[in-house]
C-alpha cells in the first residue's frame, strides 16, 4: 500500500480540528469489481468544532483538566529534563543554568522579553513544587501513615501481612 510517490508538506496545512467530507462510502473486496453506496447526509457522522467538543466535555473534566495540565506539562517536563543535562554534563548550577537559558532566548526573542519569560517560567515552577510539596505532605504522607497503622493491626492480630511495595 503507498499513499504518495513523495512524502512533502501539504499547502496551507493547519493543525487541529477540521470537517472532513466524504464523498461516498463502499464496500471493497478482492475482486476487480467495486460494490460502492452513495453516501447520504444521513449517513456521514458531524464533526465537532474545538468549541463544541470542550462544551460537550463533562463539568468535572473542565474543573480538573487545567489542573492536571499545571501538573503534568510536557513543556515543564523538557525543561527539567534540559535543566537535569545542564547540571550534570555541563557542570553548571542552577543560576548558570537559569542564566543560560535568558542568554538563549535574547538571542531570537530579545533581552526584555527574554528575562520576562524567564521570570514566567520561574514563577509558574515554584508554584507547581510548593503545590507538589503540600500535596505530598497532606495526602500522600497520611496515606502512608495510614498504611502503617493498618499493617501493624494486622500483625497484632495476628493476620497475614504483605510487605509494602516500598520495602
């Protein structure tokens, strides 16, 4: 099966959402001959727009999705990874590594609106490790805690007992 004879960009390609129109439906087989059925409108599913689609979503996704996105941002994650090699490889600390950042992106962006992006970026992960950090202190550690208590009552009881996954 091949699609093209090259593989180039499309003109006026735009990522996202789009309509997709179907000019018939059919039925192919092994056989030279083509069994094939006009589409109808009836037949042919809608599309939804990006603004139907977040409309139709439900209320408790649309609370928690900016949340997780806080918490859980590919952009986020490249930069700690990059902050990770810098550090390592690179031998630099964390205000090197912060200031070759500003340094990169006043090349393509300029200096002001670099360091106000870098500022941004600075601001936006304190905020996810102290939302981290009280996350951690005020579900995960009771959790454990709970755990621990719940073990020990079981081995005073003289129940059988499965060691914790962190041990």
């Amino acid at each position: 099966f091949q699609m093209a004879q090259n593989t180039t960009e499309l003109d006026n390609f735009r990522a996202g959402y789009f309509d997709m129109n179907i000019k018939r439906i059919g039925f192919y087989h092994d056989s030279d001959s083509e069994v094939s059925l006009v589409a109808s409108p009836r037949n042919v599913p809608d599309t939804l727009t990006k603004e139907e689609a977040e409309k139709k979503r439900p209320v408790l996704l649309k609370l928690l999705l900016p949340v997780a996105k806080l918490f859980f941002s590919e952009k986020a994650n490249r930069r700690k990874s990059a902050m990770r090699i810098l550090r390592e490889d690179r031998k630099l600390n964390r205000a090197q590594a912060i200031l070759f950042g500003v340094r990169c992106r006043k090349k393509s962006t300029g200096a002001l609106s670099s360091l106000m992006k870098t500022c941004g970026i600075l601001a936006v992960d304190a905020f996810r490790a102290v939302a981290l950090t009280v996350l951690r202190i005020g579900l995960v550690y009771p959790l454990r805690l709970v755990g621990m208590v719940v073990r020990l009552v079981k081995q005073m009881l003289g129940m059988k007992v499965k060691p914790s996954l962190r041990e």
